[in-house]
C-alpha cells in the first residue's frame, strides 16, 4: 500500500485550477488584442481624417471639416473651431457642428463666443484641456439663454506655422462617458495635421490670388463701344490652378463697325498665358491693318502663329458687327470654338450654328469659313469660352440647352447684370476657367451712343 502513495494521480495538479489560470490568461490576450485593434482603427481613422481634410481647397470648408472629423474621432455630440483675430486674444470665427435647428435658432440672436470663461482660459493657456465637468471649472462663466447645457469638454489648440491659429472644441461623448487620454491624444494628431492643412490652403488661395491677378492684367479693358453696349466677365477655375488661357476682346472700327473676339488657349500654365497674350496681340494688330472677312483674317493669325510661334492649339471666334439699312449685319468664323448665343427680343435664345472650323495650330492650310446674320436692334449676341459649359455629369447638348434657359431667362437685364447672372448660375462644374462677352445692338444703326463697356473680372 505504501506505493500507493506514488502513484500517477497523486502527482497531477487539480485541473479546475489549471482552467482558471488559463481562462484569466486568455481573458488579458484579449484584452490586449481589443485594445490593439481599438488602437488601430483610431489610427486609421486619424488617417482617414487626414485624408478627407487635405482634400478640401477652400478654407470654410476645411475648418468645417476638421470640427466633423474630431467629432467622428472621438464621438462627440458637439464640436466647434475658433479662429483668433491678428492680435490672438479674441475669437474672431466660430465653427460649430451638431447643433439641432431648434439649438441654431435659440443661439440665432445671441452671436457666437468671443472667448471669455472656459474658452478664454484655453486662449490664455493653449495646452489640452480635459474637463467632466465645464460648470466645475474655475473659469467658467456659465452659458447664456438658450445654450446647450455641456458638461464636458476637450479643447485642444490648432497652431499654424508657430503661431496658434484657433481651438478646437469637442464635448458630450455619444456613451456619456468623459474624455479620456486617448481622445486627448487623437485630438491633438489631428490638430497637428490641421494646421498643416489650414496653411496649405491659405498657400493656394495666395498662388489662385495671384494668379487670377496676373490673368486679369493680360486681359483687356473694354473701350468706348458706342453706339454697342458690351459686358464682359472673365471668372477663374473653382480649383486651384495657375493662370488659364481663356480670353475675350472688343475693338471699334471706323463706320460704326466693332470687332469681337472669343478665346480659349489649351492648357493652364504659365505658356498658355503668354500665348494667349501673343494671339490677342497678334489679332489685334491684324484687325487694324486689314478689312477683310473674319475668316481671312483668322488664317493670315493661323498662318502668322505657325511661323514665329510654338503656341499650342486654340479656338476662337471672331466677329464683326455692322450697319445694314435697319438692322445689323453679324459676320463671324469660328476656329473650333463653341457657337455664340443670340438673344432677339421676344424670341428664346439660339444658338448661331455653322461650320465650326479647325483650332488653330491644327492646319494652316485649311479654309475659313464665314457666317453671316442679319441681328434685329436691341438685340445680344453672347461669345464664351466652354468653361461656362462643361460638365462631367451631362453631356454638352444638356449643358447648351440649359444655358439657352439661363440666357432668355435674364435676357432683359442690363448686360453687366446679364453676364453677371450667366457667371453665377452657368452649368458647368467650375472645373475650368471661363470668360463671357456680350454685345447688345442700339435701336436703330444711326442711334446716339446707348452706354459704354463694361467688364468685371471677378
């Protein structure tokens, strides 16, 4: 019996004590593993953001994104972004995200923070702040009429090339529960990645600014064009991009005649800038040495381009327009470019289509072919570039009959306000710059002088 004592059973742990030790050790790699996967999908979510906010190209819209994403980030209900004044001791813009309508109209008449109680401490002192309970702060001045009633609150500051730009504020997580150190360090990720993104997009709003400014100086102002009054408007692209080729021009000839022109050089950079400079010019020149058609004229600037120019292709129209007994005699040849508009009054808007010809810089040696049209007083003929047309989302004939709308729609304005409209409601995405010029008729050929040019390049 003595040997009973060693036997195997004797020398086995119990097994429920075993399970144990295993259940606690599965339970804390599960932990570990949740946490990490936790700690994964916050960093690709602070990636995302990143993303999503580098993306924007307009500054409103990226501090409104970055208030969103910090919300998605951390689950709050609300959050807000207050931008400094020059002197950085005030709230000079406040951005807020999730409020209801009922909140919005409630705060209506009370006008957004200046940066007093909680939020002035943050100005003061620009580390994370991480607060159960705004009330219990010892700055806090409370909220006014009609405020939510928060409780907590992480505020973290957004610098911008050393400087502090503004604050962000997040409060009330959708689980109730308070801010913890990883929204903390979420947050302020992402303030590091905003500031970045806040001074590129100041950077391409100077580099459009500039750009635009530059386009403006290569574009003509509109002379005396009596007895026509004309309107013109050149807009840049909604994207950020250098300077365009579009352009537009007018120039009086002698006997009550004026010549147009409508514009469009291939690409947007700095050559088709200065080609569209040397075209016009070249143009000009021609229009005031010779008389013949637009269509000659055109292929002598054809020819002039292909021999002391490496200009790339551009399509134009060009247009005289002058006396014939009782009305006007349009005379016009187009070099691929989109057919002009014309407005007769009491009619709808039509389009003056004809053999549209080859671009320049295609083939010299091509023919040019002129239109004519006898143009009623009173009446607007409309040249543009396709900027005002294109659309990835319809096709050319949808965006045409759309502006054909537009244009007899806002036909009886004064022209300034005319191509004003046709600017502001065109129905093309904005991807691309464009550039309008609208010629309306006297009353009658033998008329006073009606107004004179006028041009806005906003």
């Amino acid at each position: 019996m003595a040997g009973d004592r060693d036997a195997p059973w004797r020398r086995q742990a119990p097994v429920p004590d075993l399970h144990e030790r295993l259940r606690a050790e599965l339970g804390r790699i599960d932990e570990q593993l949740r946490a990490l996967l936790d700690a994964m999908d916050r960093l690709q979510g602070l990636l995302d953001a990143v993303v999503a906010i580098s993306r924007e190209t307009e500054l409103p819209a990226v501090l409104h994104r970055i208030v969103t994403t910090a919300m998605d980030l951390v689950g709050a209900r609300y959050g807000a972004l207050g931008v400094l004044d020059e002197a950085g001791d005030h709230l000079e813009q406040f951005i807020v995200a999730g409020l209801s309508e009922q909140e919005r109209l409630d705060l209506a008449e009370i006008g957004f923070p200046r940066g007093l109680g909680v939020l002035g401490h943050l100005i003061r002192h620009p580390e994370p702040l991480r607060l159960d309970s705004i009330l219990a702060h010892p700055s806090s001045a409370g909220f006014p009429p009609g405020h939510p009633r928060l409780g907590s609150l992480l505020g973290v500051a957004i610098s911008v090339r050393g400087e502090i730009y503004g604050d962000l504020y997040l409060s009330e997580r959708a689980d109730s529960r308070p801010f913890d150190v990883h929204d903390e360090n979420v947050v302020v990720a992402l303030a590091g990645a905003a500031g970045i993104a806040i001074e590129n997009v100041r950077l391409f709003e100077r580099v459009r600014l500039g750009a635009e400014q530059f386009q403006r100086l290569l574009l003509p102002t509109l002379p005396d064009l009596a007895p026509f009054t004309a309107a013109a408007i050149y807009r840049p692209a909604a994207e950020p991009s250098p300077v365009g080729g579009d352009w537009y021009d007018a120039i009086p000839l002698p006997g009550n005649v004026v010549a147009v022109v409508i514009g469009d050089v291939v690409g947007h950079d700095l050559h088709a800038a200065a080609s569209m400079a040397s075209t016009r010019n070249m143009l000009r020149g021609l229009l005031y040495e010779r008389s013949g058609p637009p269509g000659a004229i055109l292929a002598q600037l054809d020819r002039t381009l292909e021999a002391i120019t490496d200009n790339p292709v551009t399509t134009t129209t060009l247009a005289r327009l002058e006396p014939a007994g009782p009305e006007w005699l349009l005379n016009w040849s187009t070099a691929g470019h989109v057919p002009p508009l014309l407005l007769v009054p009491g009619r709808r808007a039509e389009y003056l289509y004809a053999e549209p010809g080859l671009p320049l810089g295609v083939d010299s040696g091509q023919p040019r072919p002129d239109h004519v049209r006898l143009v009623p007083p009173e009446s607007t003929v409309v040249f543009f570039t396709d900027g005002l047309l294109e659309h990835p989302a319809r096709s050319i004939e949808e965006s045409l009959d759309e502006l054909t709308a537009l244009a007899t729609t806002y036909a009886d304005l004064p022209l300034e306000d005319f191509v004003q409209a046709l600017a502001d409601h065109h129905p093309s995405d904005g991807h691309d710059d464009m550039a309008v010029l609208a010629l309306r008729t006297p009353c009658t050929p033998g008329e006073p002088p009606l107004g004179s040019a006028v041009e806005d390049s906003r």
